[in-house]
C-alpha cells in the first residue's frame, strides 16, 4: 500500500554553545502551524501481526537555527512553545542561518496500539546564508509507550554538523 507520510523532525546538539537546531520538513514557523513535511508512505503488514511504516525520499527540506535562548533539555520543543504565539500574532520568527536538502529515512514498527519503535534520519547538505557549506545528519531512535518516549531526547537523538571546507 502507498500513502503520504506528513512530519516534521528535529534534531540538536544539546549543550553547546550556541545550540544548533535541524528542522526537517520546514522552517520554525511553518512547525507553529503543523507539521510541514511530506513524502511518499509505504506500509507493510508482517506475519507477526506489527505493521511496519516506511519512508524513502530525497531532497527534503531542511532548515538550520542557532539557538541562543534555550540550552539544555529539550530545548526545542520549549523553544517552539516560547515563539509560536507571538509567531502566530504576527511577530518575525527566527531566522535560519542555513538551509539545504537531505535525504529522509523513516521507519515506524507499530507493535501495539500501546508501543512504537520509531528509527528517522535526514542526511544532507545546506549552504548558509554567507556562502559556507554543511553537511549534516540528524538520528532518532527510540520507543513511544503509551503516547510518550521512553527516556530523555538526548538519548535517543543525534545530530552531526560538519562545515564543508574548500
């Protein structure tokens, strides 16, 4: 069976310092509203009784924010709670300090209405807006129990952002 996937992923560098963010799927503003993302669902039914959801596709497009105001846990989402009411009011959102395309991999076992076990990756370039060039790849891999994942993002997230150096 063939469907359309919408999402919207992020991915951080934690504590450093600026934090860096990677949206995938669209800018911060377009994740106030919903999520912005889409891309061709393949879905396949196991012997065992799961259902496996599959994602395959290039050139998504991603999206990279430094992140002055918050550092720590779960930032992001804070973030995103914090701007999205003056965003929708009318205030400028955060600007990206570069954006590019990736390709985007996403896998979603449903074991039970109760768990998931979630694997998603975007892997791509983004030029910045002075020119200087970045490769990136964004991970997640974790499980959903009951609505809510299993420990804490920074366990289960990972972010490498590499300049591209001439």
């Amino acid at each position: 069976m063939a469907d359309e996937f919408e999402y919207g992923f992020f991915y951080e560098t934690f504590d450093e310092n600026p934090n860096v963010a990677l949206f995938a799927g669209g800018t911060f503003e377009e994740f106030c509203f919903f999520d912005p993302g889409t891309a061709p669902l393949r879905v396949f039914l196991r012997n065992d009784g799961t259902v496996d959801l599959k994602v395959n596709d290039r050139d998504q497009p991603i999206y990279l924010y430094y992140n002055t105001e918050f550092n720590g846990v779960d930032p992001i989402p804070t973030w995103l709670d914090t701007f999205c009411p003056g965003i929708a009011d009318g205030d400028a959102p955060p600007e990206p300090f570069a954006m590019g395309e990736a390709d985007l991999k996403v896998r979603i076992t449903v074991v039970s209405d109760d768990r998931l076990e979630i694997f998603n990756s975007v892997n791509g370039k983004a030029t910045g807006t002075d020119g200087t060039g970045y490769k990136v790849r964004g991970t997640a891999d974790l499980i959903v129990e009951n609505g809510a994942p299993l420990g804490e993002p920074r366990e289960f997230v990972g972010f490498k952002l590499t300049e591209i150096r001439r």
